[in-house]
C-alpha cells in the first residue's frame, strides 16, 4: 500500500531528520535505521506509561504507527498482562495450564493406581518366555512392565481399575466446566485491564449497498436518531461531562462529544489485491535491473541517480514510470471511497461503527441483540434504513478482521469450506495410509534377526511426527480459501483440523495396523504398547527441542545480516524490508493443534501405556515456557485473536471425555477377550457419549454468572492515541487517509 507522510520520531535520545523518515513502502535503497525503528515498533512489549506517552507523542513508527518505545517483560510475567496482545494469548497459556491440570487429575486418580499395580502386582507379562508359547507372549521389561498388559489377567485389579477410570472421567468432565468458567473470568479481566477498540465499537451488516456514497451519512443519521430515542445517556457520562464543564472556563465551555465517534464502510477490495499484484511486478522489474547494475556500477553512479526526478539510465526511467504509473492506479482506485459523488459499486452492506462511550455500545448491542437461528426464522434488530433491517452484532478487534474476505457471500464460504474438508479428508487418508505402511513395515523388520533394521523400526515414531508437521502445512493453506471474515475463525479451523488429523495419525491409524494387521498385537514384541511409548517419548522431546532450537528465528537473523552487509547495495524495498527485520508472526493455530493432538492421544492410550501422562505432562510444561520465551523474545503479533480460539479448542478437547472411555472398554475387552468386561467401562461409554452431545458451553453460560467488572467512564476520543490500531487504520480501503488524520491529530494535540 503506498502512501507518503511525515512523522517525526524520538529513538535512543536522539531525534532523526524528517527526511530519514519520510515512508515511501516502495523505496530502493531501503533506508536500514526506520527497518530497525519498525523491529522495535512490532516487538512485544509493554508500551510506556500514559504519562510518559504524553512526552513522546512522535514516537510511533513511519509504516505502522505503532509505539517504538516499550517495555520488555519478564518471562515470569503473569499472562493475564499479556492482554494487550489480545485476549486470546493469556487464554492460550491457560488453556495449557488447564490441559496440564487435566493430566495430572487423570494420573492422580486412575494413572497412579495403574502404573504402581502394573508394576508391583502385575504377573501377566514374564521373562524368558519360551518361544513355542507365542499365542499370547507378553515379554517383561521396562516398556510392558508398566503397562496394563501386565495385570491384563487379574480380574480384581483390572476391574476396580476401571471403577477408577469412571472417577476420572466425572472429575474431568467437572473440571472442564471449571475451565470454562475460568476462560470467562480472564476474559473479563483482560477486558476491564486493557481499553481497545472493539470496546466502543459494532458490526453493523446487511446494509443496502445503493448509493453507497451517501450511506456514512445516512446511516449516522439513523444511529443518532436511535441512541436519543432509546439509549439515555448513562448517569456517569452525565457526571463525567458534567465535571469537564465545571473545569472549562466559562467563556470557553465545554462541546459534547457526536456520541457516534465514526463509521467504517468496508469495500471489497480483490481488485486492489489485481492492481498491488501490477504494481509488485515492476517493483521486481526494478530489482533485477538495479541488481545487474550494481555488477558495474555503484550507487552513487550518476547513471543510476535522479536530475529533476527522472533517472539519466532510460532503461531504469521507463521501469520507474511503469512503477509509478500503477502507484497511481492504486491511489485512484481508493480515492473513490472518499469522494461521496461515487457509486463505490464495491461496498459490501457492512460497516464498523465505533461509539463515543462505552456504555452506549453495550445498550445498543444489549437492544439489538439477535441469534443466528433466530435471524433465520425472521428474528430482527431494531435498526432500519431504506426499509431493509440492519443485523447487529459485537464487533470484533481491527486487527483480527479478514478485510480481504468480507466480500465472500454466505453461499461461496459454506461452498469453499466443504470443499476445504474434502481436500483435508484426501490429505488425511493419504498420510495415514503413508503411515500404515510404515507401521506394517516396521513390524516387518522387528521380525527380523537384523539388530540395524530393528533399530530402523524404532524410527517410525519420528517419521509420524514429521509427516503430522506437512500435514498441519498444507491445511494451513487449505485454509486460506474458506473466506473466514475474521483471524481467529481462519485459525480455529486450522487448529481443529490440524489437531485431530495429527491425533488420526498419531494414536488412531497406528491402533489400526495392529488391531487389523497383526491380529492385536498390543503388548508383543514390537506390539502396540512399545510403539505408542516410543511416540509419547517423542512427542515429548521432539517438539520441544523444535522449539528451543527455533530454526526459522535465526534463518531470519542470518537474512537480516546478510541484507545488512549489502548496505547501499540492497536492492530491498523499504517494506521488504520491514517485514525482515519484524520477528516471525505468531498466530497459535499450530501451537494449539499440537498440544490438542497430545490431549487426545494421551486420552485414547492413557488406560494401557499410564508412563504416557507422565510424559504428556513433561511435554506441556517444557512447552508451555518455551512458549512464552517465544513469543516474548522472539515473535511479533499483527492480529488480536479473540477469546473465542480458547472456548472452541475447549470444544475439541472435549472429545477426550469420549475417546479416553471408549479405549478404557476396547483395552479391557480385547486383554480380556470379551469374557470379562467391568460394567464400569460399559457405563463410562455412555456417559461419554452423553457429555459429547450436551452443550457444555451454553450449560456453563447459564449456570454460572460471572459478574462484571464496572466500566471505567472515558470517551473514545480521550484514548484513541494511546491505540495502536483502530478501524479506519485497519481497513486497506481508508487506512491511508486515517493514518495521514491520525497524525495530525497527534500534532495538533501536541
């Protein structure tokens, strides 16, 4: 996006020259001092106090506006103070605290007994088995001395190991309840702890798309005339307004805020996308040549300079004129949306509007409120405009909107998202049959006299991680057509998919071989158990080792100083460069996917391999400061994920609740051969299947109130400048002309 503004800027004590940062995003030469300027502006930290931001109204970055000066954090930080990151990153590092939680109520109530009893009571599994006995060998070591396997023919142990099971299941199906009136509670928290746009804002959709130059207008006219007739002011805006007007002198008095502060019209913008993509391929065109140049020139040369702004090389003046021109095809294009004359053909029926007051916003969304069943059986809002009713909904954070997508009709996404699930489901068939053969390979070669292929079998574990990591790959671009209006629904989709695709691969397929394959061969040599305890240790070591080596971070390092050695010779532009010197983008899609995958695994394998809780909880906790680490040090967050990413992943980890009774029941019959199954497994599939169709969520909405917190009376004009995005900035149809406003009012209020 191309536009040219001034911002002067305070960094290190001492104030750069105003053509130092001039952004031009095209620029050749890049200028590395505002690249570095952005590294500090996108890092993650806490910005300086109010007060002292009242001192550095200038510190902001050129490209992005955000605040160059920040705090950093410690590690140990509470992650309830991570909130200005967006609600969904505190809820995350709960979600895995909760998740940790999980296992340790699940090993403390059945795993422990499990483990102790297989270990010291367990007879089933022997050494030194003599070979002719291979119906039913159960060889004793390590791996299946501590499995079920060993007590599988004590019936006593076996069944009261089950009553155990069926207590774990109430106490998790409890404390998931629990968790979901803690995910409400931080956020609230972060709410009451953080002002952000979404606060004062609303979404505003099925808007008549005639004469959409007029519509701002129009449709502040309807909101006003709504908010006198129906929404009061709130008697502490009334006192706060009326302590302003005791303040002011008299002569001077005081102006009461429009209590609609502004309204965003959102446009769809695919044709800007076709005129970037025009303007991107003459930026390369100048990059190649500048690049063939520099093999015989150095930048200084007069042949690649300037006179009267044109180049003396013809060659590189014809590209600039090209590039220029598609500059202005792109300012045109949006100038559009500025001139009220216009058709804006491209409006799309939704707009943002942001309220002066908060309390206004929360009366207007609380009088207006509708569901989606109920819209669908005629349920409508009480806000109209050219006799077409105007849905209502809270508006999600700048940041976490798809302006690219808001064009995409309800029949495209429902279509496009179909078809994600198909293409998802022939990318999960195809890994897991790569998978089952490799499994049934692995059997081959155990049963071979080869010490070396033996060794080779025990690789498989690794192979399944490594094809789990391709798998969440090629669903994250998958995903990128589904036309998700906002990033946290994109991420939830990928969360999910990836998540139980890597549980599919990980516990199920494997499960399969071996029930199919190797007519149940659990606790052999080479059987199941050995396998899955083979891929709990790896799942423990590999992710995390992943993590703390984080390869990408310093391939991005060895780019920066690679970029920086050519100095003037950098043929990047000054947004290529930017993005460079940013830190990798952190978006917890993967992160979730990972640790669901681990949950359900643990639940599917937790009743015949209890060693692997203990490793699942080692592998939480490793991850869970890793993590933090991470995103502290060494990543930067462009879009506010909501709190609804934690409540639906709570969602999915609710399938363990039935997958951990079915497993208890499968186990026990199989070791038991049907004869002599515990009417406790039989009741716990039931209770399984009866918790996974209740609404957990809304059961939890009704019967546990969390109280708000009171709101803190301010106008949104008081702390936009203290905001690092808001809607006008955000939407690439109007951030240009924001952004250039904004600073102003910067100037102005100075």
């Amino acid at each position: 996006m191309s536009y040219d503004f001034l911002l002067r800027t305070i960094m290190a004590g001492q104030q750069i020259k105003d053509e130092l940062v001039t952004f031009d995003p095209d620029c050749i030469p890049p200028n590395f001092e505002m690249a570095r300027l952005h590294q500090k502006a996108s890092a993650v930290g806490k910005n300086s106090a109010e007060e002292e931001i009242v001192n550095m109204q200038e510190a902001r970055c050129p490209c992005c506006l955000k605040w160059t000066e920040k705090t950093p954090l410690s590690v140990k930080v509470s992650p309830l103070k991570l909130s200005f990151l967006g609600t969904g990153v505190p809820l995350f590092f709960d979600f895995i605290k909760q998740c940790i939680t999980i296992l340790i109520i699940m090993f403390c109530t059945s795993g422990d007994y499990n483990l102790i009893t297989n270990i010291a009571f367990g007879t089933s599994c022997q050494k030194d088995l003599d070979d002719t006995n291979t119906s039913d060998n159960c060889d004793l070591n390590y791996i299946t001395q501590s499995s079920l396997a060993n007590k599988r023919l004590d019936s006593s142990l076996m069944n009261l190991q089950q009553m155990l099971n069926l207590v774990s299941i109430f106490i998790i199906i409890i404390l998931l309840q629990y968790i979901r009136i803690q995910q409400r509670t931080i956020l609230r928290d972060c709410d009451f702890h953080t002002t952000t746009p979404s606060d004062f804002g609303v979404k505003l959709s099925h808007i008549p798309v005639e004469n959409a130059g007029q519509i701002k207008d129009r449709l502040s006219k309807v909101l006003n005339e709504f908010l006198e007739k129906n929404v009061p002011y709130d008697p502490k805006v009334l006192k706060y307004m009326e302590s302003k007007m005791k303040r002011r002198n008299v002569k001077k008095g005081y102006k009461i805020p429009p209590r609609i502060h502004s309204i965003t019209l959102c446009y769809d913008i695919s044709k800007y996308e076709q005129l970037n993509a025009k303007k991107e391929s003459f930026v390369k065109e100048k990059q190649k040549y500048l690049e063939k140049m520099y093999e015989n020139y150095s930048p200084e040369d007069g042949l690649l300079q300037k006179v009267d702004g044109v180049y003396v090389d013809n060659e590189l003046n014809e590209i600039e004129k090209n590039l220029e021109a598609a500059r202005q095809q792109v300012k045109l294009y949006f100038d559009q949306f500025l001139d009220s004359n216009s058709e804006q053909k491209e409006f799309v029926g939704i707009a943002f509007v942001t309220f002066q007051w908060e309390s206004d916003q929360e009366a207007f969304i609380n009088l207006n409120r509708t569901t989606v069943w109920g819209r669908y059986f005629g349920e409508q809002t009480k806000i109209f405009l050219d006799d077409q009713n105007i849905v209502v909904d809270e508006a999600p954070e700048p940041n976490d909107i798809s302006w690219q997508n808001l064009h995409i009709g309800n029949n495209k996404k429902i279509f496009n998202r179909i078809l994600s699930v198909i293409l998802i489901g022939i990318q999960l068939c195809f890994t897991s049959w790569a998978i089952f053969n490799i499994s049934k390979l692995q059997q081959e070669l155990l049963e071979k006299e080869n010490l070396l292929l033996k060794k080779l079998a025990s690789l498989a574990s690794v192979i399944i991680i490594f094809i789990n990591y391709l798998l969440s790959y090629s669903i994250k671009k998958i995903a990128a057509f589904q036309g998700f209006s906002t990033n946290t629904g994109h991420h939830i989709s990928i969360a999910t998919s990836a998540g139980i695709a890597q549980f599919v691969n990980s516990a199920l397929v494997t499960w399969l071989v071996f029930t199919l394959l190797f007519d149940e061969n659990y606790y052999k040599d080479g059987g199941l158990i050995y396998n899955q305890t083979y891929v709990f240790i790896s799942n423990m070591i590999i992710p995390a080792v992943t993590a703390i080596l984080d390869p990408f971070y310093w391939l991005k390092v060895y780019q920066r100083y690679s970029e920086e050695q050519k100095g003037k010779y950098s043929v990047c532009t000054q947004e290529q460069l930017n993005k460079l010197f940013e830190n990798n983008e952190e978006t917890l899609s993967d992160r979730y996917a990972g640790i669901i995958k681990t949950m359900l695994m643990t639940s599917f394998y937790a009743s015949i391999i209890p060693l692997g809780i203990l490793f699942s909880i080692g592998a939480l906790t490793l991850l869970y400061w890793v993590y933090k680490y991470q995103f502290l040090r060494r990543r930067t967050f462009k879009q506010s994920l909501s709190f609804n990413l934690s409540i639906e992943m709570t969602e999915v980890l609710e399938y363990m609740i039935p997958i951990y009774c079915f497993s208890n029941f499968w186990f026990q019959y199989t070791f038991t051969k049907g004869k002599d199954v515990s009417s406790f497994a039989i009741i716990g599939v039931v209770v399984g299947i009866v918790n996974a169709v209740l609404p957990c969520y809304e059961l939890n909405q009704a019967l546990f109130i969390i109280e708000d917190y009171e709101q803190v009376t301010r106008p949104y004009k008081k702390i936009e400048k203290s905001l690092d995005s808001d809607y006008s900035r955000n939407n690439p149809a109007t951030q240009d002309q924001a952004k250039e406003k904004f600073i102003q009012s910067m100037r102005v209020n100075k």
